[in-house]
C-alpha cells in the first residue's frame, strides 16, 4: 500500500483526500452497528466495486448500446452486465425492462436522471442482491 493508504485501527482504511481511486471507505463493522444497526460490508464484498448507473457494458461511456445489452442480457440470453447494480437505473434492487426504458428516456428524450451515482463512478449506498464482479 501507498502512503497515503494506511489500514488503522477497527478496520478502517485511511486515504489521502486527493486520491481519486475506486477504494471504498468501509467503517469498523461494530462501529457500524452501533451507530445504524447494520453490519459493515466487508472490504472485499462486491457491493464495494465502483461503477457508474447506466454503464451497462463496463466501456465508461452511457450510450445506446447500455440497455441494449440490458435488453439481451434479459430476454435474448446475452451475457450478464458486468454490474448489475450499474443496469439497476432506478436502483430498486431488479434489472428489468423499466430500466432499460429508464435509460432509453434519460438519452432520447432528456427525461429525469438514472440513481446514484450517475455520470461518475462511485459506490451503491442502497442494500439489495445485487453485485459487481464476476
């Protein structure tokens, strides 16, 4: 690790606020616990990958071809998103053909914007099933 990365104490991983990486912040697990009644992910736990809502291919771009391969991935046995959470548009935890339609607005028709995070990478806030990675 950098020096700028620094696992201290509990389990929390220090960053230099600069570093702009796709390293996820993750708090001591009883921390957490205590203070939302959650559990703290673990570091290494999917949910922790970053990515970008609508970026459905992974090829940093939101473009037609985004619920296109949402679209095949559902009804036409095409290969998986590379992130589901990144086809979930509406972030309710299902990939299913209002996202796609979601997307399909957000492009054409300049209609509303997908959930967070949208035209950036960062993380998933929002518990559901749904996984980045392999």
């Amino acid at each position: 690790m950098g020096a700028d990365r620094q696992i201290g104490a509990g389990g929390l991983l220090a960053l230099d606020p600069e570093d702009r990486s796709d390293t996820a912040i993750v708090a001591d697990a009883a921390e957490m616990a205590e203070n939302t009644g959650e559990a703290a992910p673990d570091i290494t736990d999917p949910h922790d990958a970053s990515f970008s809502r609508g970026d459905v291919n992974n090829d940093q771009a939101f473009d037609l071809s985004d619920p296109i391969g949402l679209l095949g991935f559902l009804y036409l046995g095409g290969p998986a998103p590379y992130c589901q959470d990144a086809a979930d548009a509406d972030d309710n935890g299902r990939l299913e053909m209002a996202d796609s339609i979601a997307m399909l607005q957000s492009l054409f028709l300049g209609q509303g914007t997908l959930a967070a995070p949208y035209g950036e990478r960062g993380f998933d806030s929002t518990p559901d099933e749904l996984f980045c990675g392999n």
